[in-house]
C-alpha cells in the first residue's frame, strides 16, 4: 500500500468550501485502490494573518516542503474588508509558495464538456492546454516607488525574463505538445516588449527545431484574446508568460462554461519540492459562505494531483465522474440550481458507480 502525505490549504472565501468536497471525491476515487492520502491541513490566509501578523511563517514552509503534494483552496481578502491591505496572501502566501517551491510550470487545462452550455455562439468541442510560466515575469516583485504620493510619482515593476527560466517552462510545454495534437501557440507582445518576447522566441525557436514532430506559431497576447472567443479550437498547446497566462486563463475558463470548472497544477517540473493543486478561481468574496460556489475546479484540480502522483486510474474515475455528471445535470437542466456540498454528493455518488 503506498501512502500520500497531502498538505490542504483551504485558505479564504470559497476555498475551504470547494476543497472540502474535493476530498470527499478524492477518497471516494481512493476507495477500491491500493493507495492512501494521509491529510495535514494548514490554517492559513487572511484569518491566520488577522490573528498572528504572519501569513507564512519559514518553519510551516519548511513543513510544506516535506508532503507529496499540496491541496490549496484560495487566498484573498474581500475587498470591503478594509483590515488587509491588497496582496498581503497573494504575495506572501500564495506566491511566495509558487516560489519557493519552484512552481514553474503552471498548467490549465481548458476543454468543453458535453452537454454544458458556453457563452460561445458555435457549440463546437475544444480542448487545449495552457503551460504558463510561473515564477517569473512581473510577478517577482521587482519594483518600486519613487516619490510616492506626488504629482510626480513614479512606479514600477519590472518583468524578470530568465534565459533559464524561459527555457525551462518551453522545453515542458513542447513535450506536452509532442504527447496532444502536436502544436504551440506562443503568445506575447514581442512587437512592444521587445527584450522579453525576443527571449521567448528565441526559446521556442531553439526548442521547434529540435521538436519537428511539433508545429509551433506566434500570436500577440491582444489578438489570442479575440482567438480564444472566435475559434478556440485552433488552440492545442498556449505557452506565455506569468501575467499573460493569468489573464488568459480567466478568459479560458470562461469560454468553456465557467470559471467554477478550471482546475489548475503548479508543478516544480525537477521534483525538488511538492507540486501545488488549485482552481483557477480566486476566495470570490461575492458568494462566500452562502454553500453556492462551484466544487468543480477544486475537484479536478484533485484529479490533477492523483495523476501527478501516479494514481492514473483514480485520477481517471474522477474525470469520467464529473463528465458524466455534468452531462447529466445537463440533461435534466438541474445544475445551475445546485449547492457546492449537493454537486460534491453528487461527484461521490457517481464514482462509486464507474467500473473501470
Ligand atoms: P474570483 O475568481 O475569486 O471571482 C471572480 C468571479 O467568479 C466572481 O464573480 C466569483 O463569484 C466567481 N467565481 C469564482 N469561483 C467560483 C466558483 N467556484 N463557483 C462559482 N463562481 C465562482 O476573482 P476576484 O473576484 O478577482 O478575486 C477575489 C479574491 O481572490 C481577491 O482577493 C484575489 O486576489 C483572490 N484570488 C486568489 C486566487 C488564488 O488563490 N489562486 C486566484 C484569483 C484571485
Ligand atoms: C491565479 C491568481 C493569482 C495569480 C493571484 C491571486 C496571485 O490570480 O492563480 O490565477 O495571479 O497567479
Ligand atoms: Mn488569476
């Protein structure tokens, strides 16, 4: 029997909502294998901020460092709580996580399922996967003010664009590529961010002519925008930096019916530390507590993290299951209708009757 140590950060908002029900779906999966998690959940967010000034103390990161993997919900302050400055969790939890733990492969699989609705007119399928950088660009926090709170204020925050770290996340991405449809799609704006989109065309350039089994294109971030709406399935594999990939893939989750259903993995790519599981969504402040947010993308990031570590015929049950209950829902137009803990029940009750 192997056993799993599995760290859960649920977090703030909705994020210990959704991550309670992806473990109830994840023992489910677990059931008939010869597997075990093993949970050690963290207190922390905006809460464990309030209440100890910390939001990620160097002895619970080292902790962190020792499980096989990490569950987390979602971090941020509902902005009409004026206690916590913006950023706080995000830069000093989530992100410095994402560091630390060299998570530089950020995927987010995107796919249309069966049955349920978008808000694309053409109904047509699609499926494609966004490998976003996920240690660098604007996001290291290399910024600064200069004579703030004048008339001649002056901000920054420069994009850090490593040859290393560029390299890294576009050799994943092409193997990625190789084992789909074979295609890339690099997406910047090299024709106003000169240094940094040369640095990445260069890279895929580099990678390409090693990879001729992969066809590759450009595409600026503002036409991938119109792309992604207009005719998503030209998309097999999307490779882009950390604030494009973000943005990207808020509209990705969108386009295939809801950002409620985007699962995402933060993969430290060398297996130097554990990888992070998590929604794409954010704590949604808007529907808090009120037992309505959407599981879905807390569950199949849940799936992710079971194929990460090897437990491909779980993590397979907990794909099928939420296909299947999906196009169900679907059928009987039931599922807008549904509470988080009625649509985990449901995800539960399905897996128990998959045979493999
Ligand atoms: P958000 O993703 O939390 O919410 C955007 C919209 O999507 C809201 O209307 C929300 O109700 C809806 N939504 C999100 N998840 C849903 C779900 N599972 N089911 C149904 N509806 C859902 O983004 P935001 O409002 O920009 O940010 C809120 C807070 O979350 C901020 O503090 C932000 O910094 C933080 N945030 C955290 C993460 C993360 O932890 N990974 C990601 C994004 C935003
Ligand atoms: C996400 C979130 C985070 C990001 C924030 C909360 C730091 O939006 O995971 O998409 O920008 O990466
Ligand atoms: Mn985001």
């Amino acid at each position: 029997n192997q056993t799993f140590s599995i760290a859960m950060i649920g977090g703030d908002g909705i994020g210990p909502e959704v991550v309670a029900e992806a473990r109830r779906v994840l023992d489910a999966a677990l059931e008939n294998e010869d597997a075990t998690l093993r949970y050690t959940a963290y207190s922390l967010g905006t809460g464990h901020w309030l209440e100890t000034g910390e939001t990620l103390h160097d002895e619970t990161l080292e902790k962190l460092r020792e499980h096989d993997a990490i569950l987390f919900g979602a971090v941020g302050a509902d902005p009409q709580d004026k206690r916590i400055p913006s950023g706080v969790v995000e830069r000093d939890l989530l992100l410095k996580l994402r560091f630390e733990l060299d998570h530089y492969i950020n995927l987010r699989p995107t796919r249309t399922y069966p049955g349920v609705s978008t808000p694309l007119a053409a109904t047509d399928e699609f499926d494609f996967l966004v490998v976003r950088e996920g240690t660098e660009g604007p996001y290291v926090g290399n910024g600064g003010s200069l004579r703030r709170g004048t008339e001649h204020e002056i901000a920054t925050e420069v994009s850090v664009n490593t040859a290393h770290g560029v390299q890294r996340v576009v050799a994943d991405a092409f193997n990625r590529a190789a084992s789909r449809r074979g295609h890339i799609t690099l997406v910047h704006k090299h024709n106003v961010l000169t240094h940094a989109g040369g640095l990445w065309r260069r890279s895929v350039e580099e990678h390409a002519a090693r990879h001729p089994e992969v066809s590759w294109n450009y595409m600026h971030i503002d036409a991938a925008t119109i792309h992604m709406v207009a005719d998503p399935q030209r998309f097999d594999v999307i490779v882009t930096d950390n604030l494009f990939g973000d943005i990207l893939t808020d509209l990705a989750g969108a386009v295939s019916g809801g950002i409620g259903m985007a699962p995402s993995a933060s993969i430290n790519g060398a297996g130097t530390a554990p990888s992070m599981f998590e929604p794409v969504h954010g704590s949604a402040p808007d529907i808090a507590g009120q037992g309505i947010a959407d599981p879905t993308a807390a569950v199949l990031s849940a799936g992710l993290m079971l194929e990460h570590l090897g437990l491909n015929g779980a993590a397979g049950r907990i794909e099928r299951a939420v296909i299947t209950q999906l196009s169900e829902w679907a059928e009987r137009s039931a599922g807008t209708a549904l509470g988080t803990a009625e649509r985990g029940d449901a995800y539960v009750s399905r897996i128990k009757t998959l045979t493999d």
